[in-house]
C-alpha cells in the first residue's frame, strides 16, 4: 500500500500521522514537499541560543484538537499558556487598551469604545439597535461593509481590523462574515433586530479556562514528534505537479502511481494539482485567495521596559509599517524567563505584498522605529531574525463557505482522494488538525474498502 500527501505542513503531517495508526507500518507513506523543510508557515527557529516561533505562536485552547494531539506524542509538559494580559491598539498617534467585550473587535455596546474613537461614533453605536437592519438569511458580505454601515468606519479601523488582521494577515474588507465569524452570521439569520443584538447573542459563554496555548519549545517540538510518531518517507524540495486518476489509484507527478492521495496544499496549489482531474474542485479553490506576511523577531535587552501588555495592535491608516508588535516577554511567563527581552513584529496586510521586498535591514530597521515610536523607549536588538511568508494565509471572503462546500462535494465521490489545510474550515492550527484527521480518515476508510 503507497499514499501519497502532497503537502509537508500541519495538516499534511497529521493526515500521515493519522494514517500510520489506522494503516500500520507496512504502508509506504511519502510526503511531498515542495519546501526544504516540513512544517509550512509553522517553523521554530532560534533568537539569543533559544528556541523561537517564527510562525504561528499560539492556538486556540478551547479547540480539543492539539491538546489532545500533543497528549498523544508525549508532549503534555510542553504545554504553556499565556499570562492573561491584554493587548493595545496605537490609533490617532497613541496607545489605547484593547475594547473588552468584543466579538473580532465588533463591539456589543459603545461604552467598550470609549476613548478609541469619537463621541460621534459612540453616539452612532449606542443608537444602532434603533434603525432597522435589512439582513437576507443566508446572505454573506464583507465584515467591513457590516461594521461600518451600522457602527462607523472608526470601529472598523480601530478595533475590527486590528484583530482581523492578527488572524488573517487581512483586513475585514477581505474577510465574510459567514465564514470568518459563523456564529454572528447564525444570530442575523435568526433574526436579530440589529447588529447589537446579533454580536451579543454570538458571544462565546464565559469561561475561566485559558483562551490560548503553546509549546515550551515551540511548534517544532510537535512537528518534530509528528514527523517520528507518522514515520513518512520525506520528499523536501520537490513539487507535486498534477494528480490524476488511474485504473487503480491515482498518479502523483513525479511520485508515479499510488493508492490514494491526500492534498495538503494552499488552495492556489491544489487548483493546480486538481485540474485536469476534479476540474469543479479546482475552480473553486482557485477562487481563494492569499496573503503575505513577514515577521521580524527581536531579542531586546533584558531591562527594557516594555509595556505591560500582550502585545501592540496597529489601527488601520496609522503611520506605520508594522501592523502589529507580540510582546512575547509580557504575554507569555515561560519566555519572560529568558535572558533577553523577546518582541515579534509582523508586517504585511491582504493586497499588500510589498514589506516581502524589502531587505531584511530595512524590515529590521522599520520594527525598530516602529516599536519605538509605540512604546516611547529607545529600542536597541541585541540579535533580530526576519522570516518571510509570501502566500501564508488564505482569506475567508465572502462567499467562502460556498467554495469550501463545492471542492468537498467535488471531491467527495472519489475513492482514494482527500483535501486538508487551513482554507478550508479555519486557519487556526486547531481547524488544520482537524482537516488533516478527516482527510486520513477517509482514505483509511477507502483503502480499507479495497483491500477487503
């Protein structure tokens, strides 16, 4: 028994980890990657002799997937979670705390803005339960045009887009609402009177558990355990061309014939790959759309006085380049431990791929005078490390939810074949878990079929 996944990134890795439990060791797992190394826009480098997240820092701790996952691999003491601080946002030239009580930084009242934006805006806000809201169930449109018809574009800049923006490297003009914030989008299908109502009533339910987690070491710990638990031949540096289907399988260019094939890839590449043999499919995930990012990370001395809080969000039209600052010392208490004070900058928003062009002097130059500009401090790297991420994260616009639902149908009556990645049902590494699971667990089910 030979599968192939083309696509060496969480999803990809699960997926053959997965697949090894339900297969056993007899079956020749080979996982393409186009890349030189596996992991995709996961990847632990080293800042001051220690590990570093370069990528994604964090997931969801509410989702059971990678807690659970890691309980699997042995990593339960890589466990951490954050300290509970808040992040700022830097809008009109000055810091401002985060607005509590927020769905994506769409607020449920207008006293949660107060000294973010105008009185004319607050004004705007509270008024908003009063006016009516045409709202078509089952209708999508850009977070965007929502927010700032009921609540003002100063609510869009300010609060909406900052955190879009960490979650996406978007903004909520390129994000839908059905796809991106599902449980608003059910509220106004049942008939919310406003967009008041319809945030309060998607509002996930108190809780005192931790919203988010991490590794100790960083995500390379849990791709380096995969990668030995799921026991792959790896293929780095070699590009999945087409997937076709033959008399039994399928042939993957340039692997040749195989029993099944999950395709672990971003959408433009797996419309690609799908082309010639699930032609719907392909169209539809040609329609998704990426964006770009670069991050740089820096180690400060360790006395610098950092604010007191999670991290820095940009508003949008704000002079500066950067679009957000992790103040990783302050949000996470195993990295305040360290000899050094650790920041992330991160740069690069959907429609603009220009920081990628830059040198990594002027990046580091710009997180330099931008981090000083926020902060009031002088601020002098004892060691920096920039990471590019062209094409690394796709953008849930309207319509997406729809797109997803024809390349699985399209998929669907073909034996031996599965999707995963973070385009299809949340870019967080939770939802990329999950895909990866799903897609082995149909081509477990489909070879076990056929050998029986």
């Amino acid at each position: 028994m030979r599968i192939a996944v083309i696509g060496g990134g969480i999803s990809g890795l699960v997926a053959a980890y997965r697949l090894r439990q339900r297969l056993g060791a007899e079956t020749d797992i080979v996982v393409l990657e186009q890349g030189p190394r596996l992991g995709g826009v996961l990847h632990t480098g080293e800042l001051a002799g220690e590990p570093m997240d370069l990528g994604a820092e964090a997931f969801v701790g509410r989702r059971p997937e990678v807690i659970e996952l890691m309980a699997e691999l042995g990593l339960d003491d890589q466990l951490v979670r954050p300290a509970g601080k808040r992040p700022l946002v830097w809008a009109q030239g000055a810091a401002h705390p985060l607005p509590g009580r927020t769905l994506m930084g769409i607020p449920t009242d207008a006293e949660s803005l107060r000294g973010l934006v105008d009185e004319a805006t607050l004004a705007q806000v509270a008024a908003e339960p009063e006016r009516p809201l045409r709202w078509e169930p089952g209708a999508d449109v850009d977070v965007q045009s929502l927010v700032a018809d009921r609540f003002g574009r100063q609510v869009v800049e300010r609060s909406v887009d900052p955190l879009l923006g960490g979650v996406y490297a978007g903004i909520s003009a390129s994000i839908g609402v059905r796809a991106a914030l599902p449980a608003l989008a059910a509220a106004l299908d049942r008939g919310a009177t406003s967009l008041t109502e319809a945030v309060r009533a998607a509002m996930p339910a108190p809780s005192t558990e931790p919203v988010f987690g991490g590794l100790r070491d960083g995500y390379g710990a849990l791709l380096a355990a995969l990668t030995e638990a799921a026991a792959p031949r790896v293929i780095t540096t070699v590009a999945g061309t087409r997937v076709a289907r033959a008399p039994r399988g399928w042939v993957v260019d340039p692997l040749g014939l195989v029993d099944a094939v999950v395709v672990a890839t971003p959408a433009p590449v797996t419309a690609r790959l799908l082309h010639h043999a699930v032609p719907a499919a392909a169209e539809a995930a040609a329609g998704i759309a990426l964006s770009s990012s670069a991050l740089v990370a820096m180690a400060l001395p360790r006395d610098t006085a950092l604010p007191d809080n999670s991290g820095i969000l940009v508003a949008t039209g704000e002079p500066l380049r950067a679009k957000a600052f992790t103040l990783s010392s302050r949000k996470w208490p195993h990295l305040a431990a360290r000899d050094v004070a650790l920041v992330r900058a991160s740069f690069g928003r959907f429609g603009d791929d220009s920081p990628l062009t830059w040198s990594d002097d002027d990046l580091v130059a710009a997180a330099v005078a931008d981090l000083s500009t926020v902060t009031g401090l002088a601020i002098t790297p004892v060691q920096s490390i920039v990471q590019r991420w062209p094409g690394g994260l796709p953008q849930y616009a309207p319509g997406h939810a729809d797109r997803v639902a024809a390349i699985e149908a399209a998929v669907e009556p073909l034996d031996g074949l599965a999707v995963a990645g973070a385009y299809l049902h949340g870019v967080g590494v939770p939802a990329c878990v999950a895909t990866g699971t799903a897609a082995a667990e149909r081509i477990a089910g489909a070879v076990g079929a056929r050998v029986d």
